[in-house]
C-alpha cells in the first residue's frame, strides 16, 4: 500500500532532513512492505539517501522546464534531485490558490510526458456532501476533465476537502462507497485522505478499495507516521 505524509507548508530544510532520515531508518530496520511517499516543500528537497520503498517528492511546480516564471519551480529543478513522484490538484490548491481544472490538467499532461509517479487529488467540499452521493460523484468526475485516467503512474487521492486538517474523517461507509464508485472507471490505485491518523489507519486500509493513505496533520511526528507504517503492515488484503 502507499502511505505518503505531505508536509504541506511545514518543516525546515533541517528538519525535515531529520524527519526522513528516521523514517528510512524505521523502514529498513522493519523491512516495510509499504511505499512511503513524503512530500516535502521545495526548500527541503534534496538527494536522499536510496531506501527501496521510499520516495520524496514534490508537492507542486509549474509545468515548465526552465523559464521566465518569477517565484515558481520548475522541472529542470525537480530533476536536480531525482524527483519521481509528485502532487497534482490538491483542494488546498484548488481553492486556497485558485488553480483551474485546465491548469492543472497541464500540469498532469507536462508530468505524464516526464513519465513521473502522479498522485492526483480530488475531493467535494461541504456542500457538495450535502447534496448526496449522485452530486458527489458528479463533482469529483468533472476534477477528472483532461485527465488521461490511463496513465500507467497515476494514483488517485480521494481527499474529501471538509475532511482536511479538521480532525474529522469521512465514515468507513461514506469512504467506502465513492471508492467503489471510483473504481467502476478508474484502475489506478485509490488512496483516501482526510483526518487520517494512527487511530483511525487500521479501519480505513481495511476498506475493500483503499489502497493506501494521503495524510497531513497527523504525520508531522516522525513517531506518529512511523506507528501507521507499521500499522499498515499489519494490515493483511
Ligand atoms: P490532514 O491529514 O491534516 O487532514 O490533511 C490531509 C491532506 O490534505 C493530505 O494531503
């Protein structure tokens, strides 16, 4: 399964530094059998040591290999470190920085060509939830336009926005239920993100179509997300 931590905007150069060398310490000590993604900011990236298994990457850039675009990140300086896994369309992008379903579409087409992991999120805001599973769906197809959903390196974060950063995880049945809805068309691997924590890890990777964990808050302590891995490697499909 993937259990990927996304730093979001926290952590120093030197901390996180820390933070992933006491992951991969943990991880080749317990022979994991989990694919840890860690998503660091720019500053914090950095050729890291190579544990199998384990992946830094990227939380954004702009799809550009080198140019003119004062104060964004490019691929050019992506590549400096080997990164070979990156976020695209995250609700905090979507809504907080405005990104459009046609910008982020480029940015899937420009990292498709560079045959990099792509781990996409999508998600329904409050409202939407309200409305019922039918409104829900048809949201989350529309975060789909321009997407090419046969990307042989596409994974798929189901991250439903109310859930993020508000200590409330969507239920079992609700994950459940768009994650079986997801798969009738879509073949990529299915990770739900939303509060999740050590508390909660267990019960959502037993979820018949969850294939691993997109988590924030709750992996910013390297013991914290240590104890998921290994609870995820407890966890038998
Ligand atoms: P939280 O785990 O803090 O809810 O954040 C989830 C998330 O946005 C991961 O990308």
């Amino acid at each position: 399964m993937i259990i990927a931590s996304n730093f979001k905007t926290n952590y120093t150069r030197g901390s996180a530094k820390a933070f992933i060398k006491e992951i991969q310490t943990f991880v080749s000590h317990t022979k994991s059998e989990q694919n840890v993604r860690i998503f660091a900011p720019f500053t914090a990236l950095d050729r890291f040591d190579e544990i199998q298994n384990i992946k830094v990457g990227a939380q954004n850039f702009y799809p550009i290999q080198s140019g003119s675009y004062t104060g964004e990140i490019g691929f050019e300086q992506l590549e400096e470190f080997g990164i070979d896994t990156v976020l695209i369309g995250h609700s905090e992008r979507r809504h907080i920085l405005k990104e459009s379903q046609s910008f982020i579409a480029a940015k899937y087409d420009f990292a498709k060509a560079r045959e990099v992991e792509i781990v996409y999120c999508i998600g329904e805001p409050q409202e939407i939830r309200m409305q019922g599973i039918d409104a829900i769906m048809s949201y989350l197809w529309e975060q789909f336009e321009g997407i090419d959903i046969h990307y042989d390196r596409l994974v798929i974060a189901y991250e439903p926005v109310w859930a993020i950063g508000t200590g409330l995880s969507a239920s079992l049945e609700d994950i459940e239920e768009v994650l079986t809805r997801l798969q009738e068309k879509l073949s990529a691997p299915l990770l739900y993100g939303g509060s999740v924590k050590v508390e909660n890890i267990e019960s959502i990777l037993n979820v018949k179509a969850c294939e691993g964990v997109l988590v924030g808050t709750a992996s910013w302590n390297e013991k914290a997300f240590c104890e998921m891995i290994r609870i995820a490697d407890t966890v038998k499909k």
